[in-house]
C-alpha cells in the first residue's frame, strides 16, 4: 500500500502555490519519449520512490517536477500530491542522491517511502519555532506602529527592518526557485513588491503584504495536512495485524505478510485487512466503506470479500485473494491519487499573470532609467526618479492582494452559511459547474432505514408482531433492527419478553414464544411452504417498490412483514429545484440496486446510474467532465476518489472522515439547499475578482503613461498604488454581506 505522510513543517523555506513550469515543450516532450523509451527497461533505467514532505498545495508538486526534470539522467517524475508520493525513473549512471539534493534545494523533506504515515521528519521543529518568523514580524509591526506615538522618527527605521525580516526568507526561497526552472513564481512577485515599496519609502505598507502573504501560506500548509488525515483514515480502515490459521493454530502475523491462498480468521467487529473468499457457510459484512450500501450484506461461503469490510456477526475463515498493496482499499486510495494527478489545479490569475508580469515591469522600468539618458541625452536624476516610479506603479501589490481578499471574504462569508469551501480554486470553479453529480445514501437520503409499512397476516396483529419484532432486534447494531425497535418505541409498544435470543449467521435470529419457534429474517430465507401464493406476490411487489424487507416467522408460518425505506432528506427536492433553476443538471451515481435508485430519482426528477462500483462512479464523471465542469456530492469512503476527480467534489457534514478530507467543499449543516447558495456565492466572487483585477489594472494603466510622460510624480503613484489596494479591498469586503433571498 502506498505510504501517505502526515504533514509535517520543516525548517526549510516555504513554497508558495504558483505552478510555474518552465521546462520548454520540446524539453518535455523528450523527457516524455525518453521515459516511454527507457523506463521500463531495468538494463537502462532503475525506478526510485520517496515520500515529500512539505508540499501545501498541488501546484508544489509541479515545482518539483519542473526541478527533477532538469537534471541530467532523470527520464521521468511523478509527483503525487495526496499521498505525498513521488516516483522517478533514473538511467543507470544517476544517483538517487542527486534527486534528493535537488528537492532539498528548492525546500522541500525527502523521507523514504517505507517511513510511518504519522512519523515526524527528523528536525521537525516545535510550532512556536515554526512560526517564528511571523510571530517575530508582527512585533516588529507592533513595535514601528507603537513608535509613531513615541518616537517618529525612529518608525520609518523599524517599518524597514520588519520588512526586511519578512522579506529574507520568501526572496531566498524566490532564489532557489529560479535556480531550479521557477524563477517567476509567487515569492518573486512578492519579493519585487516588497523591494520597490521600499525603495521608495512604503515601508509599512511593504511589511503588511509580506505578513498577509506569510499567514496565507501557513494556513495552506494546515489545509493540506488536514486533507491528508483523511487518507490516513482511509488506511486505517485495514488492521495491521491478521489472525493466520496454521497447520499448529493460530499465528498473528502483520497483514503485509499474508499472501494469496493464505487462510485466516475474522471475529465479530474486526474488518477484513485482504480481498477473500468465505470459507464458512454464512455470515453478514457491513460493506458500506466500500459500496455505500447501508445495510449489511449477508454472504454465503465462496463469495467474494472486500479489505475493510465490518463482520457483523459470527467468526468465520477466509482464504486470502489479494497480493500485498494491491486489495480494494489500495485501489481506492490509487483512484485517489490517480484522480488528484489528472485533475488539472484551476491556476489563479495572478499566479498565470505573474509569469510575464512581474519581468516586463522590470524591463520596462530599467528601460525608461536608463534608455532616455543613453539615447536621448535625457537628465539621469529626472529619468531614474520616473522609472522608480514606474517601479512603484508596476508594484503589484494591488494585484497581489486583489484576488486573496475577494477569495478570503468569499470564503468567510460561506462558513457563515454553513458551506466550507477549501480555497479560492474550489470556490471558482463551484460557480462554473454545469452538472452535479450526486450519491444517494446518506447524501439525497437520510442513510437510516425507516419502517414504511407492516403487513400482518392473521391471526396476528400489529402490536403483537411489532412487539416481538422488537424483542428480537432489542440490542442489535444492524441498521434494520434499530429502525425496528425504534418504530415499536415511537408507537409506544413494549417489547415481549423471550426467554433467549440466537443469532443465526447470515440468517436472521431465532427465539421461542409461547412455546412455539419464533424467528425473524429476510425472505430469501423462508422455505417455500412457508409462503403462500399471494403472501409471495406481496413479497414481489414490495420488492419492486424497492423496500428493503424483514419477516417475522412463528411456528414455521409468516406472520408479518416489515417492508424499510431510505426517506428523501427533508430539503433534497428543495435543493435540486434550485440547481436545476440555475442551469445547473443533477444526475445521481449510486451502488445501489437499480429499483431503489429509479424510485428516489423518479421523487426527484433527475437522470440516475445504479449499482456502481468507486471505479464505475469515476468512470461516469470522466464522461461527465467531457462535457463540462462537474461537482460530485458524496458522504462516503466509496465517494472519495469521485469527489477528487470532479472539478469540484463536495462532501456531507455528517459524512465519513474521508469524504469530508477528499473533498474541495462540505455542507456543515448538511442541508441540501446550501449547494445552490454555494453555486450564487462563486459566481458572485468570480465577478468580483474581475471587478478587482479590471481595477488594479485599469489604474496602473492609467498612471503608467502620465508617469512617463511626468504628468504624475511620485506622490500620485503612490496615491495610485494605495488607492487601488484600498479600493479592491473594499469592494472584496462586500462579498462578506452575502446573502441568498429563497422564496418560502
């Protein structure tokens, strides 16, 4: 199984998000080529893994790529963002060392893949040494702010000092970037930003940015170490440890030593750590980490097992079928990981910006100091005071901060509506989507079975076969018997007394009443002279309403049947209205039997596929994202791959760990109705973030050609560059009132 990490901060300088690869096309596609030629031959090449700790968003992983693919003999790189893997094929000659002196000089940990999912690297600091450089910097800024009460003079020094401790470590890490292939990534911009500020004496306005750029990153870094954790949880769902049955007994061995063929042993409420086959004649699994499915399945002997499957009832053995690292949940996490690598991250504006940005305003400020007195014969100290101007004017720091504050209040405003959204890409893509894909149980349904009817057959009543129903069920964990003792105690029916209970594996449970045999199960396991001819057609029809059913059997003779339903959330027809009446098409891609999804879409009106498998489910939405960008809304472990493959993949509150970690959004009220209000709120953030950039950018167009003509001084540019950073602050402030008006 691939090794996921546990994200731990180091020492080393941050990286920032702007994937900047610069390796040209043609470098690429010979890497490409060399890699099909020569890395799957072991005479010209040796393949080679390692964990990467320190990556804090998708676009660090391109980074890297971009580094290892200019060094002499690597053929090919592969980073894998969610499970911090990376995997590299060497020609012959090439160290192993080289990579990882590479990866450390951009900033990043190289850890073996073997090293615990949990493991700290070496050197791992404690969290006030981690954040020392911002903590230092704010009491700096408390410092010089403090001092223009008490000392004036002495603050224009202090402000410069602050931003020169924030501006070491984001311009070194800009430095090993462009030494590395990324020379115009984010801490560049940053770095420009900061230097022309105060070269020309905005020395304050030079530490602020730098200090919201330095609080943004370490959020991001808490983000993907919060995303990572549900990965974790995802592999804890397989034991460490099996019960390997022996020619002498039982032997615990570490379930990476089992092999196929290999016979273990499973007891009530461990989980499968293999794929297997039953050897014993009955049993019930809880499959739903896997399928979804709320119920248990009950599986006879020679059915197929799933890794990570609950056994409900009995012990039973099981003949190993899957080789090491290659089970259901193994591949669960590779569709994860697969899903994280084919999803294309949507690259902000500024970071696409900044590839041209930031070296043209460089050039073109060189260009007016230099290039008048040169050519022109013009004054130094006039030409060099307009490009310094320029300078300023060309300070991105507007920019810079103009989408953050329209993402940032976006965002807050979201949480406020009970949407979690993880950052500014999930939130433009929501307003963009053309279709929503949906799981059903637990996410259109309430994921608990509910009594919907109760036949009685004479001569018993309700009440008696409710009550005895309830008797039997009385301290069952099974979904069904809950729903059962909770429909008796809503109808305030005490339970019968029973003198004993047994659970009958795979089957149902079995008691005595009045001396007569008492037991309830489905019905599948009733004898054929057990039912009559119309009591079957019932059985039938209720069967293709798509009910799930239980019987009550006394004295060999059917006596009730209890037909559950998985009702509709209170808001789901609501909530698809609504997204239907933006455009938006709602199709709904489940595990479950074709009837039961045919009538919960019928309810609601929507497309539907049934009786998928996880790799079935990103199957359909690859087809899906053919004709547009998809959200996926899901609630279980089955969900996650989906919810990383859809442009935008959006989890339950309620739901799994897992599919709350894999996803880009979550619904913390888990009400359905959220989902269009998350739709309006991107779309608005998206017109503002136009609105800003049409703002900083307008304004410096402006003041770029009254400076050089030297209509406009250097107080004006300033002004210019303050003023548009005020501006789209405020208009990004306005995000935070946003509200939806929902008739009714």
């Amino acid at each position: 199984m691939g090794q996921c990490s546990h994200h731990a901060n180091t020492g080393h300088a941050k990286s920032g998000c702007a994937h900047d690869p610069t390796a040209t096309d043609a470098h690429q596609t010979s890497i490409k080529n060399n890699a099909a030629i020569d890395s799957n031959d072991p005479s010209l090449s040796s393949a080679h893994s390692w964990r990467i700790a320190g990556m804090d968003c998708p676009s660090c992983a391109g980074k890297i790529e971009t580094a290892l693919r200019r060094l002499p003999g690597v053929l090919s790189a592969d980073v894998r963002f969610a499970t911090e893997r990376l995997q590299v094929h060497l020609s012959k000659n090439t160290s192993p060392k080289q990579v990882e002196d590479a990866i450390h000089a951009i900033g990043f940990t190289v850890l073996s893949e073997q090293a615990s999912a949990t493991a700290q690297p070496q050197g791992a600091k404690p969290w006030w040494q981690r954040y020392c450089a911002i903590l230092v910097l704010v009491m700096l800024l408390l410092a010089a702010s403090t001092s223009l009460l008490i000392l004036p003079s002495l603050a224009p020094v202090l402000f410069a000092f602050a931003t020169l401790w924030g501006l070491w470590p984001i311009s070194r890490k800009a430095w090993q970037l462009g030494r590395n292939g990324s020379p115009f990534s984010i801490e560049t911009l940053m770095s420009v930003a900061a230097c022309g500020a105060l070269l020309l004496g905005e020395t304050a306005e030079a530490a602020m940015v730098l200090l919201l750029f330095m609080i943004g990153e370490q959020l991001e870094s808490l983000a993907a170490n919060k995303a990572r954790s549900g990965v974790s949880a995802l592999m804890a769902l397989v034991p460490n440890q099996a019960l390997k049955v022996t020619a002498t007994g039982f032997t615990t061995v570490d379930a990476n030593q089992l092999q196929p063929d290999d016979e273990i042993e499973v007891h009530p409420g461990g989980r499968l750590p293999v794929d297997g086959i039953l050897l014993s004649e009955l049993a019930a699994f809880d499959e739903s980490s896997v399928t979804g499915e709320s119920v248990p399945v009950d599986k006879k002997q020679h059915d197929r097992l799933t890794a990570g499957s609950l056994l409900v009832d009995v012990a039973v053995r099981v003949r190993v079928t899957s080789e090491q690292g290659h089970n259901t949940i193994d591949k669960i996490l590779h569709l994860i990981e697969t899903a994280e690598a084919n999803k294309a991250p949507i690259a902000r504006f500024i970071e696409r910006f900044s590839r041209w940005y930031t070296p043209a305003m460089i050039l073109a400020a060189t260009l007016v100091a230099v290039m008048p007195p040169l050519l022109m014969a013009g004054d130094w100290e006039t030409w060099i005071y307009r490009g310094l101007v320029l300078l300023l004017i060309g300070c991105p720091c507007a920019l810079v901060i103009s989408t953050p504050a329209a993402v940032t209040s976006a965002l807050a405003s979201a949480s406020r509506m009970g949407i979690l959204i993880k950052g500014g890409a999930a939130l433009e893509q929501l307003g963009n989507v053309s279709t929503m894909a949906f799981d059903k149980t637990g996410t259109l349904t309430q994921g608990k079975p509910q009594l919907h009817q109760l036949l009685c057959f004479a001569p018993f009543d309700q009440q008696q076969a409710l009550s005895l129903a309830a008797a039997l069920e009385s301290g069952s964990h099974h979904p069904i018997a809950k729903s059962l003792v909770a429909a008796a105690k809503a109808q305030g029916i005490t339970p019968e007394p029973l003198a004993f209970r047994r659970t009958l594996p795979g089957a149902g449970i079995e008691s005595e009443w009045q001396g007569q045999p008492l037991i309830i199960c489905t019905p599948e396991h009733l004898a054929a002279e057990q039912v009559t001819t119309e009591q079957q057609a019932t059985i039938n029809q209720l069967k293709a309403g798509g009910y799930t059913l239980a019987a009550l059997v006394i004295n060999q003779q059917l006596a009730a049947l209890f037909a559950l339903s998985d009702p509709l959330r209170a808001d789901a027809k609501v909530g698809i209205a609504a997204l239907q009446a933006l455009n938006v098409r709602c199709i709904m891609l489940t595990g479950d039997h074709q009837v039961a999804a045919a009538r919960i879409a019928d309810e609601l009106n929507i497309d539907y596929q049934a009786q998928l498998s996880p790799q079935d489910k990103l199957s359909q939405l690859q087809q899906l994202e053919l004709k547009g960008p998809v959200a996926m809304v899901g609630d279980g472990i089955n969900d996650a791959p989906a919810l990383k493959q859809a442009s935008v993949g959006i989890a339950m509150g309620q739901g799994t760990d897992v599919a709350l970690d894999s996803a880009d959004a979550a619904l913390t009220h888990s009400r359905l109705t959220g989902l269009a209000d998350a739709v309006l709120l991107s779309r608005a953030a998206n017109r503002n973030i136009r609105q800003n950039i049409s703002l900083a950018l307008g304004l410096k167009a402006i003041f770029l050609v009254t400076s050089i003509l030297g209509i406009t001084g250097l107080w004006l540019a300033i002004l210019a560059d303050t003023g548009a950073t005020a501006l789209v602050t405020l208009n990004a402030l306005r995000l935070l009132g946003f509200t939806v008006k929902r008739e009714g």
